[in-house]
C-alpha cells in the first residue's frame, strides 16, 4: 500500500530542524527501498523549508502512522501537523525515475482536497511534467479524498492547473525539490 505523508513545520523550528537532519536522515535511510518520493516543501522564495512530503509503500495504515509518528523531528516537536493519506501511484515509478532529472526547473507539490466522486482519476495527457500523481484514499481505500501531485512547472499557477479548477474543497501548491541526502 502506497501513503502520502506531508510533515508542516511549525512555525519557528527551523533551527529544531536542522538539528535534527541528520537524525531524520538516518531514520529516513531505513525506508529507502519503499520510498517513491521524498523533499521538502519551500517557502514561496525558494528559500526555507515549511514541510517534508514523503510519499511510501508500506504493508498497512499502521505502519504508515509508525512511519510518520516516529520521524524524530515529529518527535522532538518540528512539525505543527500530519497529513497521511493512501494514495496510489498512477505513473508506476519513483521520483528518481523521472525523466527530467533531479535539477532544473520549478519543482511543486499540488494538494487537491475533497470528498465525493474522484475528481482527475487519471494521468493528465501532458505527463512528461509529473514526478509523482496520484489520489488521496481513505485508509481501506473506499473513499476518495484528493489528489497529489509533485511536478515541475514554470510556477505556481502552471503547477496548480494540472487539477481540475471546481473539484476541489481546497488546492495547495507548495515549492518543492527532490530530497535525501546530498550527494
């Protein structure tokens, strides 16, 4: 089972954080072979991080909270707030996979959140763009409950159109850029 976990910093533990890297790394480098995606979300500027997106394939929606609840930064106190989701990955591949690389371009995570009939249940047409789509479901993965998305794009207003405008409750759109260890 593939989740989305989105991690929000809270407000003023940048320096908690980077404390921390190291640690979250490590705990991070246990769930290599089961990661799909992984970074942080930017401040509009590019400049610091307000959040880490981890996208991973785990056995069950209990290891999937182990997974987000045991992050030594949520442990210590960096995060404001969770977002895991089950979500299911419609391109087949990892970030690393991606044709466009690690570099070059903007980078977004895109949020779409909402309830009832799945809005854009399939892989848009112009996928050469997409890192990782996907939907958010419910933990038995009944309900639909979003979309997420990282992609590049030339900005936000690009990023945010790979949804359908209306079908959402609400739409995020975070800078993003490929995460891990630096090489």
């Amino acid at each position: 089972m593939e989740f989305l976990c989105y991690h929000r910093d809270r407000p003023g533990s940048l320096p908690l954080r980077d404390e921390l890297l190291q640690d979250h790394w490590s705990y991070m480098d246990r769930y290599a072979k089961e990661m799909i995606a992984r970074g942080p979300t930017l401040a509009d500027d590019g400049g610091a991080p307000t959040g880490s997106v981890h996208i991973v394939d785990l056995p069950d929606p209990a290891a999937a909270r182990a997974f987000a609840f045991e992050e030594p930064g949520y442990q210590a106190g960096v995060y404001r707030d969770v977002l895991l989701r089950r979500w299911r990955n419609l391109l087949g591949r990892t970030m690393w996979d991606f044709p466009g690389g690690r570099t070059g371009g903007n980078r977004y995570l895109v949020l779409g959140l909402g309830s009832g009939e799945a809005a854009d249940p399939a892989v848009p047409a112009d996928r050469d763009e997409l890192i990782a789509y996907g939907p958010l479901l419910s933990d038995d993965g009944a309900a639909w409950l979003g979309t997420a998305v990282l992609l590049r794009a030339p900005d936000p207003a690009a990023a945010r159109a790979v949804l359908t405008a209306d079908r959402y409750t609400t739409v995020e759109v975070h800078p993003w850029q490929f995460g891990g260890r630096p090489s």
